[in-house]
C-alpha cells in the first residue's frame, strides 16, 4: 500500500486522539466515586435492613410491654374487687374469708412478678427505640454520603463526556482527509493491537512496541519509498516515519 507521506503523519494524529479517547473510557468506567457509590450503596442496603429488623423489634416489645401492662392491671383489679369484697362484710364464711385472704396474698405475689416483667420489658423498649433511633441517624447518613458520591460522579461523567464529544469532533476532522484504504489498514490494526494502529519510527525504534530494529532492517526501511507504507515487522503496525526517524 502507499500513501502520500503527510496521509502517514496523519495517522499519528489520529493515533493520538484515538489514545485519548481510550483514556476518557477508561476514566469513565474506573473514576473512584465509582467504588464508593458501590461501597456506599451496599452499606446503605445494610442499614436499611438493620432499620427494618430493629423497627420489628420496637414493635414486638411494645406489644409486649402492653400486654405486660395489661397483665398487671387484671391482677390489681381482681384484688381490689376481693379487698372490696372482704371489706364490705358481705363474706361471712370464716372458710370464704380465709380464701379471699390467700387469694389476695397470692394476687399480690402475682402482681409483684409481673411489675418486675413490666419493668424488665420497659428497659428492653428502651434500648430497642435508641437502636432504631441510631440506626436511623446513619441510615440518612447513608443517604448523604450516597447522594454525594453520585453527584461527584455525574460531574466527572459531564466533564468526561464533554471532552469525549470535542475530542470525537477532532477525530472526524482528522480522519476525513485520510485515504479510506489507509484508513481502513489502521482501523483493523488498532481493533488488533490494543487500540495502537500506527506507531512512529523514532531512531531505531517502534514506538508501538518498543522494538530496536537492526541495521539491516534499518536500511531496508530506508530503501522503501517516502510514499510506501512500512510495517513493523515485530507488531505489524504501521510505521510511519518523520523527520525524527533518522532514515
């Protein structure tokens, strides 16, 4: 294949602003906020879970407590209505009377047990409203923390995608007075070389894959024509010589 020499350099500009856009890909799918947002998200998922577990909790002990509650009040009203009995001189039974009088003394054992559970179940209420309340804090800290990585992250993907769309505008301008067939050459190298198509020869050297080239391949580069296109014969790039190529 030949093109003219300045088709050649061309290629090397188009190389570049090919690299470049290879960086902001790479930019765009590696930018830390990336790796916070992930480890944000999974912790906020966490939390909402802690949140959901630790309202279930509030809820079963405060039914609890109420039915603690509720258990005391049945007692105490039971022994006031005994104490009531006892008091209005209705019983008169010395039998009944000693009845109501164990009745009483075993209501009030009773009552006593279940204000030590009502107390018991109060301090567990207790600790579980403090945990949703904690939970709940860094929950919406969670939030925050979340929001911003993301915002961070939409700001560096506009600056990103701005200079992708000028730098995509300069390739078109580029690559449109190159020769299709050069053109096509470099495309399918680039696709196979890592997204390097065209390399320049500086001095000895293939500045695509860093190769020293012999004396003799040397002077074989230097025979080809200007207009002839020369490849590496180490990666197969194009090889495009400048008047820094000392050949």
């Amino acid at each position: 294949m030949n093109a003219a020499p300045a088709d050649q350099i061309r290629l090397l500009d188009l190389q570049a602003i090919d690299s470049r856009l290879d960086q902001l890909a790479h930019r765009r799918r590696t930018l830390p906020e990336l790796a916070e947002i992930e480890k944000a998200g999974a912790d906020h998922t966490a939390l909402k879970d802690l949140v959901v577990a630790a309202q279930a909790q509030l809820s079963d002990t405060t039914r609890e407590q109420t039915k603690a509650e509720q258990d005391v009040e049945q007692v105490r009203a039971r022994a006031a209505r005994n104490q009531q009995r006892m008091d209005s001189g209705t019983v008169t039974s010395p039998k009944d009377l000693e009845n109501l009088q164990h009745e009483i003394g075993s209501l009030a054992k009773r009552q006593s047990d279940l204000e030590d559970v009502v107390l018991e179940v109060m301090e567990r209420l207790e600790s579980a409203q403090g945990r949703v309340t904690e939970l709940t804090a860094r929950l919406q800290h969670s939030e925050v923390v979340l929001k911003e990585a993301e915002e961070r992250r939409n700001a560096a993907w506009a600056e990103i995608d701005a200079e992708v769309e000028k730098t995509t505008r300069d390739r078109e301008a580029v690559a449109k007075v190159i020769p299709a067939d050069l053109l096509k050459l470099y495309t399918r190298l680039r696709e196979q070389q890592g997204g390097v198509g065209a390399a320049r020869l500086q001095q000895r050297r293939c500045e695509g894959c860093r190769v020293e080239f012999a004396i003799t391949d040397l002077n074989a580069i230097k025979a080809e024509p200007a207009d002839a296109v020369v490849r590496c014969e180490n990666c197969g790039r194009i090889l495009v010589r400048t008047a820094e190529s000392g050949v």
